[in-house]
C-alpha cells in the first residue's frame, strides 16, 4: 500500500463520520486536516503547543497508515477470497465486502470505510 493517499470527497466524508462516531485524535506533526471553518485541507508540520485547539478547530484526516494503525488496535482483519476482500471485525462480524479489483484501486478508502463501519457497530 502507498505511503501518500488521494484526499478525495468521500475521504473527507468519511473523516467526518469517524469523527462523529467518537474517535478522538491527539495531533502530531505531520498529521492532516480539515478545517472546521472553511473546510480547506491543511498538514501540521510543527508539534502543535495546543493539540486541544487544534482538535476544536480541525477534522483528522487519517492516512492509509493511520487508518491501518487503527484497524488493527481494533483487531479488524482483512480475509481475501475468489474475487473479492473482506474486512471483519473482532467479534467476526463483517464490515465490509469489496470486489478485489476495486480494492486494489483504492485500498485507503476502502481501509477508511471499513473503520467507519467498526466505529459504527461500536456505537
């Protein structure tokens, strides 16, 4: 998997929900953004002196190697079978089914949406 990620629309969607679903975040440099106001895209690139402003005044916008860092503290697998993936909770439920081609394409979305859908049978 990439180490960038496309900030697309959805991305940002899905940022929101995980953050209405309850995840707390604690920025650090080098971490992105939306800003609450006018919804433009910015990246920490110091270590903020007042992380809980920056929470206040911004949404998380995990990348691919948070949103998996966050997935596996919430033991979520991945399982792939004839054609398609699967991501399932710890409790063995499923969150997720995705044809592999399009995973392929877009593994980070589809790695966010999967999250989303853990904070989701959490709620």
């Amino acid at each position: 998997m990439a180490l960038n990620f496309r900030i697309t629309e959805e991305y940002c969607i899905l940022a929101l929900e995980l953050e209405r679903l309850g995840y707390a975040w604690q920025p650090r440099a080098g971490d992105w953004m939306i800003d609450r106001d006018d919804s433009s895209i910015g990246m920490l690139t110091v270590p903020p002196r007042q992380p809980e402003r920056i929470c206040a005044l911004n949404v998380h916008l995990p990348t691919y190697l948070q949103v998996n860092q966050l997935l596996d503290a919430k033991r979520v697998t991945l399982k792939f079978g004839t054609g398609h993936v699967e991501f399932i909770s710890s409790g063995g439920k499923s969150l997720l089914v995705a044809a592999a081609a399009e995973f392929e394409a877009d593994q980070g979305t589809f790695a966010l949406r999967a999250l989303v859908a853990c904070y989701r049978e959490s709620s």
